[in-house]
C-alpha cells in the first residue's frame, strides 16, 4: 500500500526576508515550472515571472547553445511577451549565478551554454552552430606566461570546422 503523505508546509516567513532553497539542483518535483523556480532559488535569484519563463525555455531542452536572439524568438514563438533587453539581462544574471555559460565567438556573437560543466566546443563556420566536445585535458605548458599578480582561470577551448570540399 502506498502512503500519500502532504508536504510538510513552510512557515510564512517575515516581510522582507530572503528565502533559500536547499535542496540539490538534480532533484527534480516533476513540474518544470516548480523546478526553475528552485533552480533560481538555490542559485540565489529571485524567481520572478520573467525569469521563470526564460529558465524553462533554455533548460526544458537539455544541453544547448543559444544567442539572446534565439532565445527572444523562442519566447515569441511560445507567447511569452519579454523584451530583448530583459532577455539579455536575465541571461548575465543567470550567467553570474553559474546556471550558465557565457562564450564569446570572434567578439561579435555570443551564445549562452547550458551546459556549465568544464568542455570545449567545435564551432561550424558558415553556420555558427556550436557542438560541445566532452572534456580533454589541456596543455597549460604551451600558454604564454600570465601577467605578474594574475594566473590562468581557465582555457576555452574552440576548434574551427569547416564541409570538407567534394570532388
């Protein structure tokens, strides 16, 4: 027999206060919805309307790359009324909590990985389509010297791929 418990409710917290979500981000409540909301919440950002939206349009996907555009057309495209410059917005935000990764091509395009573990991309050119290549070890012995009070945080990694020519 299977017991259906209610859960345990919360206290009403106090006007003003700051409520944390502790529970791990890979527990999942079955209700997308309800898992951005605690997505934000654990990565200490407040789970406004906007923000909810835009969390389940970029995570409800799985590991993807997407330009703030991308993601506008998305949200047009599902009836989620939200302007370019919120979009942007809410992706730095995201991006500063760490539920994102920021990638910069060429200093002209920048695409948002939702995929925020340590890899390294392919870049198609002619289509700027971006594939992740699982993670490889990088030889930090060849990278000039870092500037003096500075050190390496890290190496992003982006290898060129172009169609071979058919002959």
């Amino acid at each position: 027999m299977v017991s259906h418990k209610s859960p345990p409710t919360m206290p009403k917290p106090h006007r003003g206060a700051t409520i944390r979500v502790t529970a791990p981000l890979g527990m999942l409540a079955g209700c997308p919805f309800h898992d951005v909301r605690m997505k934000l919440c654990t990565a200490g950002l407040r789970p406004t309307r906007q923000r909810i939206a835009l969390g389940w349009l970029l995570f409800a996907k799985g590991d993807r790359h997407l330009t703030a555009e991308n993601l506008q057309e998305e949200a047009q495209a599902s009836r989620v009324s939200i302007s370019l410059a919120t979009i942007y917005n809410s992706l730095n935000q995201f991006t500063q909590a760490g539920l994102l990764r920021e990638i910069a091509i060429d200093g002209s395009r920048t695409y948002f990985d939702t995929n925020v573990s340590d890899h390294h991309h392919f870049l198609v050119e002619g289509t700027n389509v971006l594939i992740d290549i699982p993670w490889v070890a990088v030889d930090y012995e060849g990278l000039p010297r870092p500037p003096a009070g500075k050190s390496i945080a890290g190496v992003d990694v982006i290898v060129r791929l172009r169609d071979n020519p058919t002959g």
